[in-house]
C-alpha cells in the first residue's frame, strides 16, 4: 500500500505513540517480522503484543482510554497476531 502522506524513502520505518506504562509501535517493514506490524508494548519493553499490518490509527483513538482498552482490542484482532507475539 502506497502512504500518499509520504515521500517515498523520507518516511520514518517505526513511529511510536506513548501513554502512561506502555506505549504503541507500527513497523512499516521489517524483514525480520515480514512485513508490516503493530506491536502495544508495555512497561519498558516488558510485554510485546504484536498483530500485523498497520493498526496505528485504532489503538491511536483507544490510547486515551487506557492499556485495557487496548488490549482488548488486542485481543479482538487475535486473528491477525504474528508469530512473534505473547498472548494475553
């Protein structure tokens, strides 16, 4: 998928957005993950939920209301976990 809010090469690979006690990490690419991933990490990198592709924007909207809200929505979308991933 092509960002149109980019310039190609001048994007940032990982953006993180953080909250109190955890934080919200979308990898654009990575070899190593195969590709694109979201990862809600908590503490200081203590826990590593991570579901592919890009899922920024809706942890984004839930961050105000708090790690469980983000979780669950984790959880929601366990369908799409990666293989790198802890469970809940």
């Amino acid at each position: 998928m092509i960002d149109i809010n980019c310039i190609p090469n001048m994007c940032p690979n990982n953006t993180v957005t953080e909250a109190k006690d955890f934080y919200v990490s979308h990898l654009r690419y990575s070899a190593d993950y195969e590709g694109e991933t979201t990862a809600l990490v908590v503490g200081q990198m203590e826990h590593f939920y991570i579901l592919k592709g890009n899922h920024e924007a809706n942890y984004k909207k839930l961050i105000p209301e708090g790690f469980d809200a983000c979780l669950k929505y984790f959880k929601d979308n366990i369908a799409q976990i990666h293989e790198y991933s802890e469970r809940p």
